[in-house]
C-alpha cells in the first residue's frame, strides 16, 4: 500500500484586537457583569499594535520566519522592545494579517450579505487587497453601505460591531430573527473562523508544487459549530472554505475533537489517501474569536501586554508519496481509548509509549516532539505554566520509567527533544499541528529524521463525557524507497497486463488460423 505524505502546510495570523474586545468571551462576560468594570475600562492600554504584533518573535516563528530551536535562543519576555525581531508581515509558510484587510476578507466570504462595510473605509481597504499577493487576484467586488446605515444598523439589537479603535467600520447581522445559533454573534464568530480558514487554504496553493484545484476532499478541524436550531452543529465549514479558496474539484466534511481534532483529521486523511479513496487531502482550520484575549484579566491585572490578540489558522496537505515530502506513519499510532484511564500519565503514555512500541523505537530515536505548543507568555500569567516544557518533563519521566533514559538524562531530553511554545492558544491550533511546518523544512535540510506530532484534547468540557482524548502519529524524513516501490510495482503490473493482452492476441490469431 502507497504512503502518504505531507506535501505541504501555511500557517496564517490575522491581528485582532478591536475584534478580541467584541467577542473574545472574557471581555463579553465581563461586559455583561459589568459594562463599566475597572478591566474594561484599563484593557486598550495593554493591547498591541500592528508592528508590535508582527515583530512577536512566537508570531514570526508561526509563520515561517524563524525555527522553533531559534526561538529558544531570544531573550524573554520576547514581548520586550529589545526583544522584538524585524517586521515581516510575510513568511515561508503564511502571514500575519491586519484587522482592516481581514474585515475585508469577512466580507468577502460572506455569501449571505450579513457583514456589512462602511463605504469610506471599503475605499480605503481595497487598495490593499488589490496589492495584497493572494486577494488581489480574487475577484472580492467588496460592498459598501452608508455610514448613516452602519450606525442605524448598529443601533439595532440583533448586529456585532466592527470596530477600528473608535470608529464604527461596520457590522455583522443576524441571520435568523429568534435561532441564536444564528445570531449576529455566532455568525461573526464563524464568518472569521471560515475567513481565517480561507486565507490559509490559500497561501497553501502558493506553494509550486500545491495546485488547488487538483484536492479532492476537505477536512476541517477547528472548534467552531455552524448550523441552526435544528441541528446547532451540522456543518459544513470544509466545503464552505473550499469553495472560496477555489478548490473546485473538492467536496468535504468537519471532524471535531476539542484540541485533538487536527491530529486525528490528519490521521484520517491520511487513511483515505493510502486507500485510495482520494489522490489529495486537504486539512484546514480557521482561528476562534471566542478565546480571544482569553487571560486578559491576568494580563491587565499583573501589567502585560494581551498577547492573545490574533486568530490563527493552518492548512495541511496530504497526498500519495512523491519520494521526497514527510511521511505521515499510520502504522505507529498512539491513541487515547476508552479503557485508558484519564490522569496525566495514563493520557501521555497512551499517546507517546504506544506508538514507539509499534514502530520498535525508543523515545530518544524521536528527534523532536510536538506536543500543546502553546506560547508561554500567554499561559504563564494566568498561572498555567508553560505547558509545552511541562509535557516534555512528563514524555522525559515516562523514558525514565520505561528505561529508555537515564535519571541524569532527563533535563537534557527536554532541552534536546523539546521546544518552547510559539503558538497562540487557540485550542486546536496549537496542538502538535504547528510544528509540521518546521519539521519538513528541517528534514528537507537534513536537520531532522522523526518527529511526534500529538494532539490532546479535554472532552470534558462538553459535558458529555469525563474522558480526556488524543491521538499521534509519526512524521518521518522520505527516503524515496517507498515511493522507487510503488513505481516498481506500477511497472511490473504493467507488465504482466502487457503480457496478457499479447497472449490473448496470438490466442485469437491462433484460433482464426484454424
């Protein structure tokens, strides 16, 4: 059976900060406990601008610019003005995008004529559409709306503002006069989840080996439900993103999993390719404008910058194996059943142990492990810790345990095989997912043989089970045998049909003779 690689992958940022204010659920609870609370009031002085936001060295690391292991190396807090890098809006594998051109793009995926712009500011923002490398070749025919409609609108009950600082840029309406799963506020949340799934779908087609058209099927992973009262999370954002990215030949469908949910859609994709079922998957997620500024209270209260400012996105491709892109190994997966049991240890070693022992690998033989990468300054004042570190101590003491590693090792094996966290805490987008960029570029250069990608997720906060979940898989460096195989295989069957078909010939040629 052929394998299946990762062809490719973008990761994209869009900076959000008068979006993080109107719907980040922090600050709508607050507002709804207290429209005139002490946090509310402080907030703006703690947000970032646009170039502070670029130059984040975690947020160039996301995109492309710089490598986790480079990350390592520059001084905390990396929120620090000496600390911040060089600005480049652009990176090998995405972007990060302003709120202006990203309301911009809110519209434009919009099919229902929900979002609605003020005039004067489309004019402003479709120059830099138009000159943006992706968007302005799209036909976006963006609309605008009186400004007098845009705060009567407002002024109305059933929209979501779309704010700039002060100034009232337009709004997001209802869809439904009394269904709340389409009121203006889920469909803000994801219109911009679609949005930011769209933009990365795209930059992944900018890849020259990456044509669009040409993927058959969809999965999309985030942790967004779009439907109506009679079915709250039907779907289908995969076909939805699909169909504004331009993948014409592609039909799809949404996996959910809480934060694991990109790892097993990845895992499924790669399943339906190795069957043969599709000759190209696509794996996409857009950004969750619901965590948003999610620790914000802990930011003001100790005077740091909000740094959870920015919706992410990412984009996976998986297709047959080409000899020369990452494997994705199904044969050494490690998932979290039913029967596993739910403490810390219990979850890791399912996740990590179970795979290594199906493939005969020792843990040091992963070169690096990628696991809830979530950036620690977003984490730490909120009094979480740093969760990438705390999951390699865990992965370390479990080598020790098995007698992979000795005790002494243990603090190495971290600083060797781990990395720290550079992801925003957006739920699924950190989760194992953001290092598969970085991977195949390090394995390209030969820097790296075999990387963990795990994704864990927290069922319990649905309600509906106490179970915690998870799967992973093994990305591996392409050696190019698999792929000399299959062709070999191809040609050999050829062959024998070849073959056939001239003794079928001289057998008929035989039979007319006589």
């Amino acid at each position: 059976m052929q394998e299946a690689v990762i062809k490719g992958s973008s990761y994209i940022l869009a900076h959000t900060p008068n979006t993080l204010k109107v719907g980040g659920t922090t600050q709508t609870q607050a507002r709804n406990k207290d429209s005139e609370s002490e946090y509310l009031k402080n907030l703006d002085n703690y947000l970032r601008d646009f170039s502070e936001a670029v130059r984040y060295a975690p947020n160039q690391c996301y995109i492309g610019n710089i490598l986790p292991d480079e990350l390592k190396e520059i001084a905390r807090p990396w929120y620090a003005e000496d600390n911040l890098l060089e600005e480049k809006r652009f990176g090998k594998r995405g972007e990060i995008m302003p709120e202006d051109e990203f309301y911009g793009l809110v519209q434009f995926v919009d099919v229902f004529d929900l979002v609605k712009l003020e005039e004067e500011f489309v004019k402003e923002i479709e120059p830099k559409l138009n000159d943006h490398p992706l968007l302005g070749k799209l036909d976006l025919e963006l609309k605008g709306t009186p400004k007098e409609k845009i705060e009567e609108l407002h002024n109305g009950s059933r929209t979501e503002p779309l704010y700039l600082g002060d100034r009232l840029v337009g709004v997001v309406k209802g869809a439904h006069e009394s269904d709340e799963n389409l009121s203006a506020h889920v469909i803000m949340e994801n219109l911009m989840s679609k949005a930011s799934g769209v933009l990365a779908l795209l930059h992944l087609g900018q890849r020259e080996e990456v044509n669009l058209e040409d993927i058959e099927y969809v999965i999309e992973c985030s942790e967004e439900a779009c439907g109506d009262m009679n079915q709250r999370g039907g779907g289908n954002f995969a076909k939805a993103i699909a169909e504004k990215a331009g993948c014409v030949n592609a039909t799809g469908s949404d996996t959910r999993g809480f934060c694991a949910g990109p790892a097993h859609s990845l895992i499924n994709g790669a399943a339906l390719v190795k069957a043969g079922v599709y000759e190209q998957v696509a794996v996409v997620a857009g950004g969750a404008v619901a965590k948003l500024g999610m620790n914000g209270k802990d930011n003001v209260k100790k005077e740091t910058p909000v740094l959870e400012d920015t919706l992410g996105g990412f984009a996976v491709l998986i297709t047959a194996d080409d000899g020369v892109s990452p494997i994705l190994r199904t044969d050494a997966l490690g998932k979290h059943t039913v029967g596993k049991g739910s403490s810390p240890q219990a979850v890791i070693s399912a996740l990590v142990t179970d795979g290594l022992d199906k493939a005969g690998l020792k843990m040091s033989e992963v070169d690096k492990y990628s696991v809830e990468m979530q950036n620690p300054e977003m984490t730490e004042p909120a009094g979480a810790g740093n969760v990438p570190e705390a999951n390699y101590k865990m992965i370390a003491a479990l080598g020790v345990k098995r007698g992979d590693l000795e005790r002494k090792e243990l603090m190495n094996f971290v600083k060797e095989h781990g990395m720290p966290g550079f992801a925003p805490t957006q739920g699924h987008i950190p989760s194992g997912v953001p290092f598969i960029g970085p991977a195949a570029e390090m394995m390209a250069a030969d820097k790296l043989n075999r990387a963990m990608i795990i994704g864990k997720g927290s069922l319990f906060l649905a309600r509906m089970t106490n179970q915690f979940d998870g799967v992973s898989f093994l990305m591996e460096k392409n050696t190019g045998a698999g792929s000399k195989e299959e062709t070999a295989d191809r040609e050999e069957i050829k062959s024998m049909i070849a073959q056939a078909m001239r003794g079928m010939a001289e057998s008929l040629i035989e039979d007319d003779k006589e």
